[in-house]
C-alpha cells in the first residue's frame, strides 16, 4: 500500500490547484481526487498538513476494506475538524475562523499559517510554561493586530515587543475582545481566535 501526493511527483507551487491525491494498492487498484473536488473556501489546515491527514485516513480506510468511491465522497464531503481552523462565517466581509483547539504555540502556528487575509488575531488564556518566539515570528505579516486575554496576556505582550511586534491590546473578557476585533478589522479581513 503507497499513498503518495500527486503534488509531490510534479512539483508544482502552487498546492492548491496542482494537488491530487493518488493512492496506489498493489500497483493496480488507484484512487486520484483532484484539488477541485476537496479544497474548499471553509476548509483552511495548511495544505501540507492536510495532505498528511489525507494519506494517513486513506491508507487505514482502504486497509480496513473501505471502496474508492465511499472514500472520494467522504473526502469530498469532509468540511474540517471543529474548533480547529474552523470557518464560522462573515460578518459585513470580514472572516471569522475558530482555532481554540490551538492550544499550544505549535498548533496555533497552524491556524495563522492557514489564514490568506490580514489577520486580527485572539490569543492567551492558560499558562502552561510556553515559549511565544515562534508563534510571534509565525505572523510573518499577517497579524496586523493582536488581542491578549487571559494569565499568558503580558507575557505573550512581552514577547511580541521584544521581536518588533507593537500592535497588540489587553482585552479583560471575552465581549471585549470581540468589540476590539470587530472594530479594527476591516472588510476582507479575518478574525482568528486562536
């Protein structure tokens, strides 16, 4: 059994029209999705991690006994985990997107890597002994402004000027952060709570 990314053997750059995906068992039986029919506009993990995801749900479900077409259609059909880069609407054109699974740096990298607009970022809550240096550094543009709640509020603060980032404010309750979100994201932007 080999899954492979069809994006892969080409080498394209542009992932999100040129993947597809393609699993090969015993060189016979072969199963091609093209990116039209499962890249949606709501569905926004990184491509590469959903690629990964892809392969892996694939390969247990063809070992398991499950058919190409009930696999095309549960891929086709497959709108994203909740609470994790989830696509929750627009309100007067700005995008809203809920990635409180992103509980950590590293799964919140993901969330921003996978936004394609300026982002008004939520960030904070508990501390669990995090180091921010990447997650602030992971804004590479996108994060125009950054809304901090919460017991990691200045620590997080802390590490954002300290890498060059100002353009963060403290938020004392959830409503507040919204009315701050609300007002300084502009229509095409997104709003993550991450």
């Amino acid at each position: 059994l080999i899954a492979i990314p069809w994006y892969l053997i080409y080498d394209q750059p542009d992932l999100s029209t040129s993947i597809m995906i393609l699993i090969i068992m015993n060189w016979e039986d072969v199963l091609s999705i093209p990116s039209s029919d499962i890249i949606r506009r709501n569905f926004l993990m990184p491509m590469y991690g959903y690629v990964i995801c892809v392969l892996a749900s694939v390969c247990v479900a063809k070992i398991v006994g499950i058919d190409n077409e009930t696999l095309r259609n549960a891929l086709i059909d497959f709108k994203g985990a909740r609470h994790r880069i989830e696509y929750l609407g627009e309100v007067n054109n700005k995008g809203f997107y809920n990635d409180s699974k992103g509980t950590n740096p590293d799964a919140a990298i993901k969330g921003i890597q996978a936004m394609n607009r300026k982002t008004v970022l939520i960030g904070g809550g508990y501390d669990k002994d995090s180091e921010y240096t990447e997650w602030i550094e992971a804004f590479d543009g996108k994060v125009k402004k950054l809304v901090l709640l919460g017991q990691t509020r200045e620590k997080i603060a802390e590490c954002a000027k300290k890498h060059g980032f100002k353009d963060y404010v403290f938020a004392e309750t959830f409503e507040e952060c919204l009315e701050i979100c609300t007002k300084h994201a502009v229509p095409g932007d997104a709003v993550l709570l991450s």
